[in-house]
C-alpha cells in the first residue's frame, strides 16, 4: 500500500480505530512469488513478537529479528520491551532491513 493510499485509510470511514499500521521496508517485504507488501493494516493490541509470526505466516516473508530494524513510532522496539512491546491502536510499526558487512 502506497503512502497516499495510507493516508486515505486512516482519514476514511473504513479505518478501525483499534488498528495499527505495519510498513515494511525494502526486500523485507518480498514474497516468494515475487510480489511485495508494503504496508499492512494490523488489529490492536497485539504483542510485537506475534505480530512478527502473523507477517511471516500470511505473507511467506523472511522476518528475521536478527536483520531487520523494528522502530515503533519512531523508536527501535529493542529500546521498549523488544518483542514483548504491546503495539497499540494508532501506532506506527516499521521493519527495516539490516545489511551487514564490510
């Protein structure tokens, strides 16, 4: 979903007050099949590592906690209770891939 799309969503009457939205960053978002997810609209409240396992699950993504930055509203989610966080209605949760090397 694009981020104009976003934004219709959350300014529509379809919007669910008690929904979050996950955006998830670069080839994170690749599926096998090669299309890609850019933005999910999730049910709240839900556990971060359970919302990891949904992705994963209802999208064959490779969401490795271990290579993948996850902030929540701006702030890396191992800085809060990492997967134990709580994502709350009207949160904001980005996955964004890590590379490593040198």
């Amino acid at each position: 979903m694009r981020e104009e799309n976003i934004q219709k969503r959350l300014q529509s009457s379809n919007y669910s007050c008690n929904e979050a939205v996950v955006k998830i960053m670069g080839n994170l978002g690749r599926m096998p099949n090669g299309q890609r997810v850019e933005s999910e609209f999730v049910s709240t409240p839900v556990r971060l590592g359970d919302l990891l396992d949904f992705l994963q699950k209802k999208y064959s993504l490779d969401l490795r906690r271990d290579s993948a930055l996850i902030t929540i509203n701006g702030v890396e989610a191992r800085a809060l209770s990492d997967l134990e966080t709580s994502v709350e209605s009207g949160d904001e949760v980005v996955f964004i891939p890590m590379f490593h090397g040198g």
